[in-house]
C-alpha cells in the first residue's frame, strides 16, 4: 500500500508541479441563488455596497453558501464545500489534503453527509482529495455539530445537509469549468410556467493526460494508470399549483483508478447513486406536508495482485437502501413543530477475500445482510420574546435478524438572547447509529467496509452535552463553547492488516467493540467587510478510546486526537472597477495542529525460532516472513507516540470580470506554499528512522464561464 501511494501522489505533484426555521411561503424544500423573477418590474436605484452574507454558528449549527467556500485552496481546482467543514472548530482532519474528518472524538465513518435529504456514502473523488458534489447546482449547506433535526438520523457526530437550486423561473443560466484534473458543465432553467430542471455534471481527463504526458517527454516510467472518474446530478422540478410543488431527482458518480507498477496492481472502484422523489404541500398558512422516498446505492471494491508473493486481495462494500419519510410542519405564533415517519430497508453486502497461493483462500464475498428500521419523530421549539427553547424525541425500531432493539434518542436545547449583540445557548443530544463503518486507513476514500449493527457489534450510541455564547458586533462575529461528549459500541480492527494476514481470518474476527470519551473548547471568530472577509477557528480538545482486545484493555489515545488546531482563512479584496464590473482577489489560509498519534516501531529484538521453520523452502515464504520470523519489532504502546506538529500555508489568487451576460472567474492557488513535508508515518527501515510525507507544494489552477 505504500508503495501505491506514493506512486499516486508523486504522479499528482508531478503531472501539476441552521437553524430549524421554517417559511412556509417558500414551499419547496430547495433554494434558488440565481432566481431573477424579482426583475422583471425593477426599477433603477442608486449603487449600494453588498458584503458577504452572515454567517451561521448558533446552537451548533454552521450555515454557508458556495461564495463562502471560494476562497478555500484545493488541490484540483475546485470550489468544494466538504473541505470549508474540515476549518471549522470541533473537526480533525485525516490523511493531509484528504476529507476524511473526524467530529469532536468520533470516527469518520459517524458523519452523515445528505444532498437533499439523501444519504451519499462515497462522497469523494480521487482518493479522498475533492468532494463528489459540484459546487453549481449547490445552494446552501448546513453541517450540524449539535442541535440536529430529528428529520435525519444514523449518526452520532455530525450532520452536512446539502440543499440544491430550484431552477431560475426566467431565465436559462449555464456554466463551463475547466482544471487539469476536471471538466464541469451545468445548466438551470425553466421549461414553461411548471416544469424546471437543473443539471450539473463533471468528468476527469486524468488518465489520458497521464498517457499523452508519458509520450510528449518519452519517459520510461513503469507504472500503468486508468481512470475513470465522474459525477451528474439532473432534477427536474414541477409546481402544480401554489400548493404542491414537486420534484424528481438523480445523482451519481463513480471513481475507478487502476494502478500497475511492476509486479503490483491495484484497482479501486466505488460509486454512488440515487434516485429521489420529493412532494412538498401547503396545506394552509400553518401546516405543510413534506414527503419523500428514495432508493440509494452504494458500491466499493479494492482489489490488489502481487505476482511477486503469488497473493491475491479483495475488499467489497454495497449498501442497498430504501427509504419512505413524511412529515408535517406547524408554524403558529410563538410555536414551530415538526412530526413524522420514517421507513427504511437496507440490505448489506460486505466482503473480504484473500488468495493466497498454497493455502486455503479466506473468502466472504456471499455475506449478506438485511436491516429494517422504523423511525417516530416529533420536535418542538417555543420562542418567547429572547428566549427558545427546543424538544425533540425520536422512537426507533431497528430489527437485523435476530438482532431486535428500540432505542430513543433525545434533543434538549435552549437559546437566550441577552442583548442585541450576545446571546447565550446550551443543549443535549442522544443519538444513535444503526450501522457500523470498519474503517481501515483514514484516507478520506471510500474503501471501507460498512455493516449492519447486530448481536455482536450492537448499535452505536452517543451523549453531548454543550453550552456556547455568541457575540455580533458590527461586522464581527464570534462564538466560544465547551462540549463533553461519551460513546459507546464503538468498533475497531484490531489490526487492520490481520484482515490480509498468513492465516485465514475474515473481517468479523478482526473487530472489537469498546467506547470513547471526548471534551474540548472551541473557539469561532469572523469579520466581514466590503474589502476583507477573514475566519478564525480553534479547538483544544482531548479523546480517549478503550476497547477490552486492544492496549490490554487500558485507555489509549484516539489516532486522530490533536490537542490543538487553528485554521485562518482570508480574503482580500486588492483591485475593483465598478464600471468594467472586475474584481481581483487574494486569499491566505493557515492550518496549524497538534501531531495525531500513531503506534510506531520502537526498536528489535531476537525472536525465538519456530520448529522446523527453516525446512520450508516453498515461494510462499518471502524475505519479509522470515525477517519477521528471526526478528520481532518493540512496538509502543497503542498511539503512543505524538507525530509532530502539522503546518501548512496555502495561497490563490482570483479574478472575477461581469458583463451583461456572461460571468467570467479565474483562479491560481498554491497548495502548501512552503513545501514542508509533514509527516504522515514514521517508520524504521534498514535501522534508520524515515519519514513518508505526502503532498509537496502543489499547483493548482482552473477557469470558469458563467451565462
């Protein structure tokens, strides 16, 4: 796997070198960015200046659109709104420039990420470095750390409710964006006075790049690569009349990358798909009915061959789900209520297979699961004069045969408005997550196996307890709080390499359930301004896992516990023509953190011979065996080493120039300014201490035509 990762990211750096409020009178659950049926009687009014839109961060509920994002570098050129989450307080990132993130102590495999209330389980592109989501048909999000809705569920961390755009009820609207690594194109409008559309598309021409690059500069290089990368969103929206207003949507995108480098080959595939029916009905000025169903596909595989070591391993995850939900608002004075269903069905298809020439092959590919679950929901919130107060409650029936359990989750919330500038707000959370993600390598790619809880692996549960203040002054905003947070039938590989070990083992005798504890502060702060929008986040936190088959039992560092993280965003506004309607941009961001944990090699010592090992002379016993056989490695104990600290600067530059039809963007970032290599592992090979670092400074650049 090393090996292959290298490989990957030399060729990249090489190749490039929310509040729950609700208005009725908007009776679709989407929104419009671009909708100019406001013009159609507009009068001439003088020039005013328009700043960014406010930020969102009260209750534990982050609020942005795609403008707020911009500024963010990404190392494929893209506007990615999953990257803005990883700068904000309470998050810890995975492998550097990935998007695997972990919330406040929990696993990645504990967020939730929706696009109009869908569940998207591989929500990432190119090993983990850009989201699967185009930023064009993106409206607004929501990334819940707290306070979450009980419309939604399975998770115990976080929240990300992704909502697309209604189409424009006047116009066509159109875009063209180019990168090295992605081409988009999307569209929106209206077909006549009922039926819309809105579609968003992108496809990668990295494979063929990679091919036509190695014939320009005749190069000798023996690694072989494919790719087949891409994602489409099409929704078509109809309004019958002023009380019923529907949609039909679909989405999918698919990643597949092979990689041959001498004896090796590795192959990853995964993809995503849905399709989703959604009706929304005002049944008067205080009640609406919002219903919807959808059947959701997800798919992984990884494969590798060593020819070398005759081995042969297989890993494979599909999730198949079904989903009916309906729910009823009431909006009346001083109260807001939300009640409905939910039915879900999944079916589950995890599998490990390891050949290995000589033995008997592990194999669990014909495993399947079933799951059935049944949600009762209904939440509350009272406002009086400065003062909310929110309830909700959640019944569940979850039933994986013979597996039978009806937890009840619960939210507690109260929000103060002390002044007109500072406001005070506290809350508590129980949830639960009905199924488990096994994760391997936190690499931010969808490689890992996902199952449903059972007898052995019961459902997941977690407690948050929080209290916060905000403060607005101005253009300034700010907001500090503390959390403290338990979990419980957390799970965990053992060794995630015994999966693919010598001996015949499947994934159910890897894995151990235990629990976690997390605590910390967090820290936002924000400006706003005509000419400079600036960001500021910083969490002090501390995590702890403890699992009865790992560190014998004894408490341990969570891999992903950093102490401290600071992110600074800005953007600075150094050039503007009002007449020629051009602006020109710059924007710095800095990510500072503690070093995450890791369990390292500490040093050797002579192992004792086993009996008749030295009479096996089949090609099943490589020089890796048998240096592992004389020679046992001192490991630390579980996560006992702090890597060093995590640095990084990254810098764009954009321009933005406005014609009457025609938008035009142009952008050029650097990833990683300073070129530090921070570390990624740690290791000791031929008795001297190495250090694998993975993404240098990088380029990036792309262009975008909007109409």
């Amino acid at each position: 796997m090393k090996k292959f990762i290298i490989v990957v990211i030399t060729f990249l750096s090489y190749s490039l070198n929310a509040s729950n409020v609700y208005y009725f009178q908007n009776n679709d659950t989407t929104t419009n960015r671009n909708d100019t049926s406001a013009i159609k009687n507009q009068k001439t009014l003088k020039e005013v200046i328009v700043t960014e839109k406010r930020f969102i961060n009260e209750n534990g509920v982050y609020g942005f659109d795609v403008e707020k994002v911009k500024p963010i570098v990404n190392i494929m050129g893209e506007t990615d709104v999953v990257r803005f989450v990883t700068t904000l307080p309470g998050i810890s990132s995975g492998m550097e420039g990935g998007l695997s993130y972990f919330v406040r102590g929990g696993n990645n495999g504990n967020n939730r990420i929706e696009l109009d209330n869908v569940p998207v389980y591989g929500s990432t592109h190119f090993f983990g470095l850009v989201s699967s989501f185009q930023s064009d048909y993106i409206s607004s999000v929501d990334f819940h750390t707290s306070n979450f809705p009980m419309t939604s569920g399975n998770f115990t961390s976080s929240l990300m409710q992704i909502k697309s755009i209604k189409p424009d009820s006047v116009k066509y609207h159109g875009s063209l964006s180019v990168s090295p690594y992605i081409l988009g194109v999307s569209s929106n409008g209206k077909i006549n006075n009922k039926l819309g559309y809105v579609v968003g598309g992108r496809y990668s021409l990295l494979g063929l790049e990679y091919n036509l690059l190695k014939k320009l500069i005749k190069t000798e290089s023996n690694v072989d690569l494919k790719t087949d990368v891409g994602d489409i969103f099409l929704k078509m929206t109809y309004d019958l009349n002023k009380k019923n207003h529907f949609y039909l949507e679909g989405y999918y995108s698919n990643d597949y990358l092979s990689v041959g480098v001498e004896s090796m080959e590795l192959i990853l595939n995964w993809n995503n798909s849905f399709i989703n029916f959604d009706w929304n009905y005002l049944i008067s000025p205080y009640f609406k009915l919002h219903s919807f169903a959808y059947i959701d596909n997800y798919f992984s595989a990884q494969g590798q061959k060593n020819t070398d070591e005759y081995r042969e391993l297989k890993i494979r995850s599909q999730i198949q789900e079904v989903n009916l939900q309906s729910e009823l608002y009431y909006n009346y004075k001083n109260w807001k209520i939300i009640s409905g269903i939910k039915a879900k069905y999944n079916h589950y298809m995890p599998a490990a297979e390891n050949i290995l020439s000589g033995k008997d092959n592990q194999n669990t590919f014909t495993d399947t699961y079933n799951s059935k679950l049944i949600d009762l929901f209904c939440s509350s919130t009272y406002s009086l004069r400065s003062f909310d107060f929110s309830l909700g409650v959640k019944q569940s029936f979850y039933k994986s045969d013979p597996y039978f359990t009806s937890p009840l989750e619960l939210k507690l919330n109260t929000f103060w408005k002390i002044d007109k500038h500072n406001s005070l707000y506290a809350g508590y959370d129980y949830l639960t997550q009905n199924q488990h993600t096994l994760e391997g390598l936190p690499l931010g790619w969808s490689i890992d196996l996902i199952v449903p809880a059972s007898i052995e692996l019961p459902v997941e549960k977690s407690q948050q307890l929080y209290i916060g203040h905000n403060t607005h002054y101005k253009m300034i905003s700010a907001s500090v709080g503390v959390f403290y947070k338990t979990m419980d039938n957390l799970v965990s590989y053992k060794n995630p390499s015994n999966l693919f070990g010598v001996q015949n083992s499947d994934w159910q005798d890897q894995i151990s359930v235990g629990k976690g504890k997390s605590c910390g502060l967090e820290v936002y702060l924000e400006k706003h301004g005509e000419w400079w929008n600036g960001s500021l986040s910083y969490t002090l936190s501390n995590t702890t896992r403890q699992f009865n088959e790992i560190n014998d039992g004894n408490v341990f560092p969570f891999k992903f516990d950093r102490r401290h993280i600071l992110n600074a965003n800005s953007k600075v506004q150094v050039y503007k023509n009002s007449k020629k309607k051009s602006f020109r941009y710059i924007n710095l961001s800095i990510s500072y953190s503690t070093g995450n944990h890791a369990t390292v090699q500490q040093g050797w010592y002579e192992g004792v011979d086993s009996p008749y090992w030295n009479y096996f002379s089949s090609g099943d016993i490589t020089n890796s065996m048998n240096t592992n056989m004389y020679n046992k490695r001192l490991m630390s104990s579980v996560n006992g080493y702090t890597m060093p600290d995590y640095f990084r600067i990254d810098l764009g530059y954009s321009t933005i120039k406005k014609s009457k039809k025609i938008t035009s963007e142009f952008y050029v970032g650097i990833y990683n300014v300073l070129n530090r290599h921070n570390p990624y592992l740690i290791f000791n090979e031929n008795n001297q201490w190495k250090q694998f670092s993975l993404l240098p400074i990088i380029p990036t650049i792309s262009y975008k035509i909007s109409f």
